[in-house]
C-alpha cells in the first residue's frame, strides 16, 4: 500500500457489529445411579459455520471501513471481500479491536490476517481465533471507486 493510499484512509465509512456466537453445545451422557453400564459415547460434533455479518459497502480510492465486533468461544474466522471490478484492488485485513483508525491509516496495526493480492478477486482471509474483540478492514485501493460486499462467518 503506497503511503500517498495510507493517508488517504482515514475516512470512515462505517462500522457493523459482528454478533457474538455462542459455542456448540457439547452432549454430556446423563448421570443416573445403578451401577455400571458403560453407556453409549458421544459422536463427536459436527463444526458449524455461522455468517455473523454480511455488508455492502462503497468506497472511494483511498477509503476502508472498519466491521468490529466480539466473538464468543474459539473457532475459524472466515472473512470474504467481493466486488464489482476487477481492475480495483480491495484488500481485506483482519486486527485485534486494539488497531484504531488512526493507526490503520498509517498502517501501524499488527495484521492477523491479510489478503491483499493486486490480483486475487474475490479476497479471502481464515484464521483461528479464541474469544475477543476484532475488527475486519476492507479498504479500497483503486484506481477507481467500488461497491461490493464483506461476509464474516465463523465455524466452531
């Protein structure tokens, strides 16, 4: 990112929660008096993928906008980019809610995870993650302004 698009970001374009996702239930055999049988074991439970936010957004050159929000429990964090022109770079990053937008603007925040491909249409980012606050970015290089969506899903 060049620093001429880095200073340019400091516009905000808005913010969406992401919902918090409550863990899996996990099925425990019944305690019952009567001595011992040995039960039937639990199947292991199958992962579930939740979409906690789906967004439409529109950005000019420069531009990024910032989706925050808590996650509950561990899991995979999965977050797409798509828009409309394939001669747009959109990237897509991922911090702790501790990168403000200042420091985004400046590109001062630790990266969990990024995609930011000149090339790669639609951008995608995976990555574990335990209880906490993060913020997704997605941030609009150019050459020209764009429109497109951001889905954030999590699989515990």
């Amino acid at each position: 990112m060049s620093e001429a698009s880095r200073s340019k970001g400091n516009t905000r374009w808005g913010r969406a929660v992401l919902g918090s996702v409550p863990l899996a239930a996990t099925l425990l055999p019944g305690c019952g008096g009567g001595g011992g049988g040995g039960g039937t074991p639990t199947q292991p439970s199958t992962p579930v993928r939740t979409v906690i936010l789906q967004r439409v957004w529109t950005l000019v050159v420069g531009q990024f906008v910032a989706l925050e929000g808590p996650i509950s429990g561990s899991g995979t964090l999965e977050a797409t980019v798509e828009w409309t022109l394939a001669t747009n770079d959109v990237d897509i990053y991922v911090t702790t809610d501790a990168c403000s937008e200042q420091t985004f603007a400046l590109f001062q925040c630790t990266f969990l995870a990024s995609a930011d491909s000149a090339t790669t249409k639609p951008e995608h980012v995976s990555l574990s993650v335990t209880a906490g606050a993060y913020r997704v970015w997605v941030v609009n290089l150019g050459p020209t302004e764009e429109a497109g969506t951001v889905e954030v899903a999590i699989t515990q």
